[in-house]
C-alpha cells in the first residue's frame, strides 16, 4: 500500500512539473516569434520612404528622376500620376487624390480657379514651355496666304497665346482689353482672313498634314520629334514673377507650408534639376527658377 502511495505522489509531481515546462516553453516560443515588444517598435524609425504623389499630363517627365535621385536623401519619393488631359489633374489634387501637380501655367491654374472654385495654389515655379508654330509646307511666317488654315490648342490660356504670337509677328491684332488670355472673338484685325482649327493641344501635331501651320505645345511637340529649331516662330518668353506662362507645382492652399512639399520644391529648383532639364530638353522647356 505505502508502494502505491509513493508512486502516485512521484506520478503527480512528475505531471505537474511536465505542466510547467510546457508552459514555459510556449512562453519561449512566442517571445522568439515576436522578438521586438511593442514598445521597441513604436521607437524604430520606418525605412519606407515617405511618397508624395504629382499628377502630370503627357510622358516627358524624366527631370524627376533627377528630382528623386536628390530626395533618396531625405526619405522621400516621388511617384508620377499621368492624366490624359489638361482637366483632370486640378480635379484630382482638389479632391485630394493626389499630393502635388506640374503639368500647368500660371494662367491655366488661374482661370480653373476663377471658372471651378478650386482651393489649390502655387508651390513654385519650374519650366517655361516657348509655344512655337511649326507647318509642314512654309518656311517663314510671311509666306501664309489668304484662307490658310492654322490649327491651334482649343483652351482658352493657349488659344489666347497663339492669338499673341501671331500678333507680334504682324499677322493679326487682338484687342489690348483681353490681356494674355485673347479669344477669337477678340481678334480685331485678320488681313489674311486665316482660318482658326480648334482642337486639343494633344492633336495640332497630327493636323499638320492638312494645315498651313500648327501651334504645338512643348510636350506634344517633343512626343512627335519636334524642336523649337524646327519651327517656323516661337514665342519670346523670359523668366519673371510676372510671366503668366510660367509653369508650376501645385498644391492644396493648405498644404503651402508642408514641409515634404517643400523639400520637393526645393530638389526641383535644384542646379541640378536646371541642368538636367537643359540637356534632356533641348529648349523646348527652359527652367524658370533661380539655381
């Protein structure tokens, strides 16, 4: 009998300590899945970089890499947003779909803020785009004829620049009141009769063929091939605060004082974003920032 009590007692007491270096065991395996307490998380800096999104319009984009090679440094990365047309990106940054746009002029931006109440500003400056006319069958702007056909971009800021061109090369004259913006209402005089194609800026390349001579902006005129040295005139544009076709960075009025947005800013109006626009550019954008 004292035999049987004895083993029981060694039984039990071989169970319970079994019971207790399991638990402890399962103690062990849990911290070693999870080796960093909540505590040691909350203090380790993140290494995924912050990413600050800009809506463009077109595909000539490669300054930001440039931008991003200079912002690797502050943890920051920008991620390009390609619209399809010239309406969507305000919408979007609006809206707060996207951080940041750089796809517009000073004008552009103005008259979208007049005409759809957007509350987005200007960051800063960045390129100038010279609007040029180029035309598959004159050389010089004095050769136009009576009747000729010239497409141009149907909105109304680079309508209104074409009208303004024209003007200074002695073609046409538009009525001082209108300002930069002229419409075709406001063309006083048109010796030559010319008449205007209105179609988007995405399209007066391919209407070459088929007009006298085509307004095209810098983008789509780089998509096809196309230089300032290829056209017939270019627009006289220079840097200055008061330069309406100045492009810019967007952003929301309340976000004027981010300081990631500034940085961007910055890494854009860099010595070395100039440089890079100058040599993948060719002319047909020109940095309009100090550096």
């Amino acid at each position: 009998m004292k035999k049987k009590n004895i083993l029981a007692l060694t039984l039990a007491a071989t169970l319970t300590l079994g019971l207790l270096t399991a638990c402890g065991g399962d103690k062990g395996t849990t911290e070693s899945a999870n080796p960093t307490s909540p505590t040691q998380e909350s203090t380790t800096p993140s290494t995924e970089p912050t990413v600050v999104t800009v809506g463009v319009v077109g595909a000539n984009n490669e300054q930001w890499d440039t931008v991003n090679e200079l912002l690797a440094k502050e943890n920051i990365q920008i991620k390009i947003v390609e619209f399809a047309e010239y309406k969507l990106p305000n919408d979007a940054l609006n809206a707060g779909e996207i951080d940041l746009n750089a796809f517009q002029h000073k004008a552009y931006l103005n008259k979208e803020i007049n005409d759809l109440g957007y509350d987005i500003a200007v960051l800063g400056d960045t390129i100038i785009a010279p609007l040029s006319f180029y035309s598959d069958k004159i050389n010089d702007i004095s050769e136009l004829k009576d009747g000729d056909k010239i497409a141009v971009p149907n909105d109304p800021t680079n309508e209104g620049r074409c009208f303004k061109i024209l003007e200074a090369q002695g073609v046409l004259e538009v009525d001082p009141a209108a300002g930069y913006t002229p419409e075709l209402k406001d063309i006083t005089s048109n010796p030559l009769n010319l008449e205007f194609v209105e179609v988007g800026a995405e399209n007066t390349a391919s209407l070459l063929p088929d007009v006298a001579g085509s307004f095209i902006n810098g983008a789509h005129a780089s998509d096809h091939g196309l230089t300032p040295d290829d056209a017939v005139c270019t627009e006289t544009v220079e840097p200055g605060s008061d330069n309406p076709y100045i492009n810019i960075i967007a952003c929301r009025t309340a976000d004027l004082e981010n300081e990631t947005y500034l940085k961007v800013l910055a890494a854009y109006q860099s010595a070395e974003t100039a440089q890079a626009i100058k040599d993948i550019y060719k002319g047909l954008y020109i940095p309009a920032f100090a550096y």
